[in-house]
C-alpha cells in the first residue's frame, strides 16, 4: 500500500484567509478644522459668539454641547458639521478673571473630541455707593422721577412711634449730579401711606393717605383730598377729591394721561373701589368696581399698566386675611374689571414688573408665614402664568426695578422675619437669576427709582425714617 502524500499547506492557508472577514480599522472620534471667538475680553453684560467647523472621519452627523463656567449661554445654533453659540457675560466678570466656554463634538459612534474657549475679563463690577439722605427723617413717604431726572420725596412720617406730631407735608428734590438733597414747597396737607404719580404735563399728582394731625395719638384720618406738585415752581396745588378716602392704595397712570386710583383702606376696612383721575379737568370719576379685596396695597398688592392699555392686579390678602392668587385686569374702553388667570401660588408682598417683551414679570411674596423664592411670568396673550427659575433666596416686601439693559434688579425685603441687603439681577434673555452687590444696608418695604443714568435709588425703610439712601451702578 503506497503512502499518502500531505495536501501542499500554502493553498490551504490561502483558502482558509480567503474565507475570513478582513479586519475593520478602528472608529476615530470628529476633528475641529476652524473654530473662532468674536471677542478675547468682555466687560460684564457683554455677548460673545463663537463658532466652530468640525469633522467626522466617518462622514457621519455631529452633535454639538456647550458649557460655560461662567456666565449664561444664550443661543445655540447647530449644522451637521458646525456650531455657533452666543455666551452672555456675568455681571461682574473682573480684570483677572476669565471665563471658559467649551464645546464638545459626538459622532454617531459615541466618540467626542472637546474645544475650550477663553474670554477675559475686563471693566468694573456692578456696586453700591451710599448717597445723601433727605434733611428730613422720612419713612412710608412718596417719591417719584421727575422728567429733569432729578427725584421729588415728599410727605410721610418722621418718627416710628405712634403720635400726632410725626406726619409730614414738607417735600424735597434730590439732585443725582450732586448727590444731595434741596428743600421744594411743602404740601397743602400733612401725608403718609399715599400715591405720587408724574404726569404727562411733568407734574407730580399727590393722592388720598393717611393725616394724622387729629389730636389723637392713635387715630388716623384717610384722606378723598389730592394736590399736584409743579416742579417749575416748586410749589403744590390743590386738585379735585375722590369721592372715597383711601390710602395704602394704588395708582398708575394709563396711556390716555389720566390716572386709575384703586384699593386701599378706607374706614380701617379694604376698598375695592376705583376711580379716574383727568388732569385736563382735574375731576375724578367713577372707574368699577374690582372684584377681589385686595388688601394691603401699595407693598402687599402689585400692578402693571399692560402695552394694550389694561392694568393687571396681583395677589394681596382679603378683610380675613387670607394671601390672594387672584389677578384682574381692568379695561379703560369698557370701564370695567374682569378676572384674568390665577398666579401658580398666593402671593402678597411681592413685585410685579412690565418686561420689554410685554410680559409680567411677578417675584418673591408672603404665603402662610413663607416667604417666596420663586418668581413666574404672566403673558397678556394668554392670561396665562408660566413658573421661572428660582431667585437666589427667597424674600418678601422687596422692590424689584427694570433697567434700561431689560434686566430686573430685585433688592431687599424680608425673609423669615430678617431684614435683607442682598440683591438679585433677572436676565429675561436667560431666563437666570444672578446675585449682584449687597446693599450696605436693610431695606424692606422701600422705594427704588430707576434714574435716567440707569442707576437706581433706593431710599427708606419700614420702621427707620433715618435709613440711608443708596445708588446702584450698573456698569
């Protein structure tokens, strides 16, 4: 028997590899090509827009991330293969300091690859400096911006005890350039708790309050009487009267140039009366009836004059004292009030703001012995209440300011009984809550005025006629 011959082992070999997959290369994770930054420094509040090309070995889509350290990003718009965001600067981004705004790059394999921008810091930060304060002690006073830019006080109470000597009619001017006050004209009557509204005409309408010189440490009159302030002469007129006396109300002025008066406490019992006020006639008229008790006006009830010329009441507490989530508009063409959508929690004590896209802003506010953190937005296309991010502590009793930037400073209060020097800054185009410069002082239930400058003023505290009066810069 002749012996078998073995099969020749290359061609086996060949025929084995020719049956085998070939071996795939490994997925590679995308390649940055260009990437750019419109500026290398930013002053706070600024925007900066970065773009970035990208590619993937694979020929694939790519999925962009960013991520800023500091600061908020304001818009993203992405390509298959590219990515653009526009990054708004904190306020207070300091010679030093830089923010870093990365952006990371995935492929459909999961693979990324990461770009890191930097933008420094330059300019000052957001402060507060203190100003001169009235020569008079004055708390629960009126201010208001006259149309020269300079701020009118007037009346109030200079003592926070109870007696019949502390109201006050005389008033004063505050002049920003120089930082001190100048005595004006003194009202016809002694005021505290009442409305100031600057007109059309650039004068200044002085409305109802509490009087009381009576004699009686413990008696206080409401006052029907009103009188309007001439900054061209410095002196007070007296002008129609409501048919109710009120005061603790509300007044705002509508686009026609009168002036809706509203709420408030007559006879030690709340008012749900309204009325008009004309300048051209200096007469009052009757403007409906609301149709919730809005207690505790003007610090625990809030209003807004809307674009279309109605006016939004928030929240406030009724005679039981309970905390309101009601809101009404009234309507100038019909003379009436109509219920709107309710805010998403009570609120009293809190801040309602008109925002340049025509929406309300609402903040803070008391419930149940809580004081609020959130903050919500009311669209009059709607009547519709949205919840907002969170402020960065929850306060009460605050003011809360819009500056010619859009943003909204939030400053003071209460919270859990303690008074507040902090201050929060809304961004609208962010939808972010920043916390900006402390006051130097407590400040609740107080008056800010925004001033032609962009500074605000802050004057006045609840139970301390002798509060200093601040400015808040905003560079």
């Amino acid at each position: 028997m002749r012996p078998s011959h073995p099969l020749p082992l290359l061609p086996l070999l060949l025929a084995l590899l020719a049956g085998c997959p070939s071996p795939q290369p490994a997925a590679q994770a995308p390649t940055v090509g260009n990437s750019s930054q419109s500026s290398m420094s930013s002053k706070p509040g600024q925007r900066v827009t970065f773009d970035v090309m990208a590619s993937d070995p694979e020929g694939g889509p790519l999925s962009f991330s960013w991520q800023a350290s500091l600061g908020a990003l304001v818009t993203v718009e992405d390509t298959e293969t590219s990515s653009r965001a526009q990054w708004k600067a904190p306020l207070c981004l300091p010679p030093g300091t830089s923010a870093r705004i990365t952006v990371t790059i995935t492929n459909a394999a999961g693979l990324s690859t990461s770009t890191t921008f930097s933008v420094a810091g330059e300019g000052a930060c957001p402060a507060w400096t203190l100003t001169g304060s009235t020569a008079t002690p004055r708390q629960s006073f009126g201010m208001a911006v006259l149309p020269s830019g300079k701020v009118l006080a007037a009346g109030g109470r200079s003592d926070n005890v109870e007696n019949a000597n502390d109201w006050l009619a005389s008033a004063e001017v505050y002049d920003p350039a120089t930082g001190t006050w100048t005595p004006t004209g003194s009202m016809t009557t002694l005021r505290s708790r009442f409305s100031l509204t600057v007109l059309p005409s650039g004068k200044v309408l002085a409305v109802g309050g509490y009087n009381g010189n009576t004699g009686t440490p413990t008696l206080d009159i409401h006052l029907r009487s009103a009188e309007v302030y001439d900054p061209a002469t410095g002196t007070w007129s007296p002008t129609g009267s409501m048919a109710t006396p009120r005061a603790d109300h509300l007044a705002t002025l509508l686009p026609s140039g009168k002036v809706l008066v509203f709420g408030g406490i007559s006879h030690y019992v709340p008012t749900q009366s309204a009325e008009l006020y004309d300048p051209a006639t200096g007469t009052w008229s009757e403007a409906g009836t609301l149709l919730a008790q809005h207690w505790g006006a003007p610090h625990s009830v809030a209003a807004v004059t809307l674009p279309s010329g109605k006016v939004l009441v928030t929240g406030g507490g009724n005679y039981y004292e309970q905390t309101l989530s009601t809101a009404e508009l009234y309507d100038p063409a019909t003379n009436t009030w109509a219920l709107t959508g309710s805010m998403t929690v009570p609120r009293g004590f809190h801040s309602a703001n008109l925002l340049p896209s025509g929406k309300v802003l609402v903040t803070g506010g008391l419930y149940l012995d809580t004081d609020h953190r959130s903050a919500e937005l009311y669209d009059p296309d709607t009547g519709t209440w949205t919840l907002l991010k969170e402020m960065s502590e929850s306060r009460s009793r605050h003011t809360a300011s819009v500056l010619p930037s859009g943003l909204v400073l939030v400053t003071g209060g209460v919270r859990r009984y303690s008074a507040l020097s902090s201050a929060d800054v809304y961004d609208p185009s962010t939808n972010t809550w920043t916390s900006t410069a402390a006051m130097h002082e407590t400040h609740t239930s107080h008056t800010a005025s925004v001033l032609p400058s962009g500074q605000v003023l802050i004057s006045g505290d609840l139970g301390d006629p002798f509060a200093r009066m601040e400015l808040y810069t905003l560079p």
